[in-house]
C-alpha cells in the first residue's frame, strides 16, 4: 500500500497525492451502496468506539453505518450522557472507552484540536469528525469525491464558498484540500463572517479572496458550497434573518451567475428558505444527497485503512491496497 495512515485528523497535513489515494480507495465502496446486500465482513469482530461530545445526527449515523456495513461493532457515546457532565475530564473519558479496547476511535468535540490531543494519548487511530471551527476531513473528502465524480477531476476549478466562514470547520477543511489542487477560491458571506487570515489558509497555488456582494462570487464558478446558517448564529445582532435571505440566500437567479454545470454541495442539514431555495436545493445541479452516499463510502475506506490494513508492528506494511476493490466484491 503506497499510504499508510495512523490517524484521520484534518485535510491540512495531507498531500494531493494521499488525497487521491483515499479517493480511489473509497470507489469500491461506492459500488457497495448500489447492492441489495451491503453487509460485509472485512472488519468482523472489530469495534469502532463513537465519541461524540457535540451533538450529531448526520455524520454519527454515518460513521455507525460505515462500520456495521463493514462488519464492524460499535460502542456510542453522546455528550447528553456523557461522564464529563458529571465533570470527569476528557482525558479519563476517552481512557475509559480505551480501556475496552475497541479498534478505532471516532470523535466529535466542540474544542478545536481535542481529536489530536486524544490521538496523541491513545495507541488506537483516531477519526476527526469535526473539533471546533477546526477542521471536519471526512466532509472535505466526501465533498472530493462527488465533486470528482461529476466533474472528472479537482484541478483548478473554481470555488465559491457561501455563508459562515468564520464559523465553518466545513469551509476550512476544504480550503486545505482543494486548494492542493489549485482551486481558486471566493468566500461570500457578511463581512462578519469573513476572516481575513483565510486569504492566506491555501497552499502554494490556490488562491482565496473574501468577496461579500454575491452575484460576484458565483460569477464563474464551478462549485457552489452553501454552509448552514448555524441556529446560535441566526440572531447576529448586525445581520437579520431577512437581511441574510436578501443578500446572500442561493436562489435560482443568483445560481445563473455561476457556470451552467455549476455544482450546488451543502454539508446539512440545509435550512431551506434561508441559506439556500428550495428549488436550487432540489435542483438537477444539486449534490446534497450524492454528498450524504458518498460520505458512507469514504468513511468505509478510511475505517479500512485504518483498521483492517493495520499492521501488528511499525515495520510491518499493510495488506496491499488492492483488498479494498477485493472487500467490495
């Protein structure tokens, strides 16, 4: 296997080559979403422990679907239940679900960089998904995959990025991913919402520019994002609800400024009628429910990777990447 992975924590330290890698290897998994019988039994007697200390529906029920379909157990955590209401530190939680030796540990946490303070502490890979206004990798990549599947590639498309920025975990995983590829980038949103250090967040090649009239965002672009108007955001004292709808919602209109085969992605759950029209949310340019499939698919590979390929010693390499396409069949 040309990658090896220890731990999934963010899109930033990955390269445009290991990047590809994932992709590819979450192709055969793809297939498997089109079966009548989607269970398998490459992780059988693995368990994968589900952390989430922010709440989830989306993505929790994602990762716990990945692995059942791969064979694999699982054991649940949620915040609501949670230990550390009762004041129990992070640490002693995520040592205690370690303690019953599961094989992979995937979490959820409002604090930017707990997962890589965790993965730091345990000898079990541990998944991201999603710490703070950080990073969310496993939606940047999902995000990859359908844009590659509709698009044939990744290179040097254009991007507009639509909402809250500031806020978006979504938004900055995939400014590190894409921007690999030489995706330019216009983030549209309230200028509130606009950090001016994400002009300088992509690597070498990409480019980013803050731009807040709309139309002149999508003027051009290839790929839409619409980020979710988060609920504790909806009352922003220099900004209406109204206001938003106004001057930034994505309606068909405004979606003619952008390229006729302009993709529509939206990481959900879309608030329908504010950030985004029902008929561009419905429409034939939108991805969303290609997004919610393919995220079963990555979050199959890389818990693939991760467990069924890992080696008993560092020395040892992994299983050879073709397992995965032989998994799926």
């Amino acid at each position: 296997m040309p990658h090896r992975f220890r731990h999934m924590l963010g899109t930033e330290p990955l390269t445009a080559e290991q990047i590809t890698f994932l992709l590819d290897q979450a192709k055969p998994f793809q297939e498997i979403q089109q079966h009548p019988l989607k269970k398998l039994a490459t992780l059988r007697g693995k368990t994968v422990a589900l952390a989430f200390f922010e709440p989830s529906t989306r993505t929790r029920i994602s990762f716990a679907t990945a692995a059942a379909r791969l064979g694999a157990d699982t054991m649940n955590l949620q915040a609501e239940a949670s230990s550390l209401r009762k004041g129990e530190s992070l640490l002693d939680t995520v040592r205690t679900l370690d303690a019953m030796k599961p094989d992979c540990l995937v979490m959820r946490h409002s604090a930017s960089g707990a997962p890589d303070f965790v993965a730091r502490r345990l000898e079990i890979p541990v998944i991201n998904a999603g710490d703070g206004t950080h990073e969310h990798p496993t939606q940047a990549l999902l995000d990859a995959l359908t844009i590659r599947d509709r698009k044939g590639t990744l290179e040097g498309l254009n991007v507009t990025i639509l909402g809250d920025i500031l806020h978006s975990r979504v938004a900055r995983s995939n400014l590190h991913l894409l921007g690999k590829f030489g995706c330019r980038f216009a983030l549209c949103g309230p200028a509130m919402w606009l950090p001016r250090e994400l002009e300088c967040i992509g690597p070498p090649g990409s480019s980013v520019r803050r731009v807040t009239h709309i139309e002149e965002a999508l003027e051009g672009a290839d790929v839409i994002i619409v980020l979710r108007v988060q609920q504790e955001r909806q009352h922003e004292p220099a900004l209406s609800l109204d206001e938003y709808i106004l001057l930034y919602q994505l309606t068909p209109e405004r979606l003619r400024c952008a390229r006729p085969d302009a993709l529509v992605l939206h990481p959900g759950p879309m608030i329908r009628g504010l950030e985004i029209d029902p008929a561009v949310a419905d429409g034939p340019q939108s991805c969303v429910l290609e997004q919610v499939t393919n995220g079963l698919a990555v979050r199959m590979a890389l818990l693939f990777l991760l467990i069924g390929t890992a080696p008993e010693s560092a020395s040892e390499s992994p299983a050879p990447s073709k397992d995965a396409a032989d998994a799926a069949h």
